[in-house]
C-alpha cells in the first residue's frame, strides 16, 4: 500500500487520545490529529522521530496526521488505527493471506452477534462462510516480540464470543492480526494488559476459532503485509 507523502517531525506530546504536538524540522510547532484510540505504549516518547501526511481538505480543523513513529531501535511503526482493514482487503485481493483464499466474494461491516459489524465476511460456493476480525498490532515491549492489545478492550473480548458463536453455528471464523511494525517475529496476547482478553483468546482458539498474525514491511513510501506470524 502507497502511503501518502510524509513530513519529518518530532513528537512533543500525544494527548487526549485523537492530539498529538509536534516539531517540523523547520521549527513550526503543530497539533495534529492521532488517528489511534490506543495507549501508543512505548511509542509517544516526547522527541521520537515521526512522520506527519498533510490533507487535501483544506477546511480540515487539523491538516496534519500521524503516520509513522521511529522507535529507539529504528524500526518503523505504523500508528494509523484505520489502516490495518484497508491492508487486510489489498492482501485478500491480491491473495497474500493464502490461509483465507478461495473466497469469492467480501462483504464489509456485516452485522452479527449483540450489535456487532465483524471487518470482513468471506462467503464461497460449497464451503462455510468465514467470518474475519481485524486487529491492527503496534505494540513490542520486548525485542522481536508483538502483543495485543495495548489498552483494555472490551469490545474486543466481546468479539471473540461472538467469533466463537460463529463457530458453533458451523461457519469459519479468524482473528486476523495485523502487525503495523517489521521488527517484530513472534506474537502474544498481553494478559498482563487485558487478562480477559488474553483468556477469550485462548476459549476462543480451543473452540475452533483461528488466530492469524501476518507481520509488515514499513517503509516511508509504503507498508505491505509480508510474512506469517506463529502465534
């Protein structure tokens, strides 16, 4: 996937969950917006390196958003929050998660469970319908390993119920893990972060729902899905 032309800059604060301030290289101080509703642990250090995209809109309230964090290792993260579904449906197209090819038809933002809308349905003649959660990873507490989530998640443990349900009703369903980050090559709930999420998981692997973790290659001009993930 493309990304938009990026700007240097150097984080300040992050604040108020959607605010960032930051320092472009010719010394302007700016907010911008933080399209991620996460913790951003271990990645809203006060002078990191990061990449800012300016928007078309010109009546936008903020012209800026972060993109890309640079960690003290020099690996690239992705903090974009909405990116992880478009990354899902370019590899699904392009059939780079062989794990869920085969299906002809996707359908987005498909209602079901208690006032659910699962990422992606996945329906093909002759086999069940697959339904797929997608979960965008930027977290790394300790080197070479990613974790999910990065806050406590609610909503996301309540996805997994609801996975599992699928399941029992005879349909395929998966957690599809994506990671915004390439330094990163073994994957782990963090149950020291969200300890019911970290057991939903392990209920709902047990109950037949599949857990996939692709990792990214990031890049200042681009971020694609590369390689699978063992969890």
């Amino acid at each position: 996937m493309r990304l938009p032309q990026l700007k240097p800059a150097r984080l300040i604060r992050r604040y108020k969950r959607f605010l960032a301030d930051v320092t472009f290289e010719d010394g302007t101080v700016a907010t911008v917006h933080c399209p991620n509703p996460g913790s951003m642990m271990g990645l809203a250090t006060p002078g990191a390196r990061v990449w800012t995209s300016l928007s078309p809109d010109p009546d936008r309230k903020l012209p800026h958003t972060l993109e890309l964090v640079q960690t003290e290792n020099g690996a690239l993260v992705d903090v974009n929050t909405m990116r992880p579904n478009r990354l899902a449906e370019e590899a699904l197209a392009a059939g780079v998660i062989p794990d869920l090819g085969g299906y002809p038809t996707l359908r987005r933002e498909v209602r079901y469970g208690e006032a659910s809308r699962v990422d992606f349905l996945l329906e093909g003649p002759d086999r069940p319908a697959c339904w797929v959660e997608v979960k965008g990873v930027t977290l790394s507490r300790t080197p070479g390993l990613c974790e999910w989530p990065d806050g406590v998640s609610a909503r996301a443990t309540k996805h997994l119920a609801e996975l599992v349900a699928r399941v029992e009703a005879g349909d395929r369903a998966v957690v599809l893990f994506i990671v915004q980050r390439s330094d990163c090559g073994r994957f782990t709930a963090a149950a020291d972060i969200d300890p019911k999420f970290a057991k939903a998981l392990a209920v709902a692997m047990a109950a037949g729902v599949e857990a996939l973790v692709y990792s990214c290659k990031v890049t200042l001009e681009n971020i694609a899905m590369t390689a699978r993930i063992v969890p």
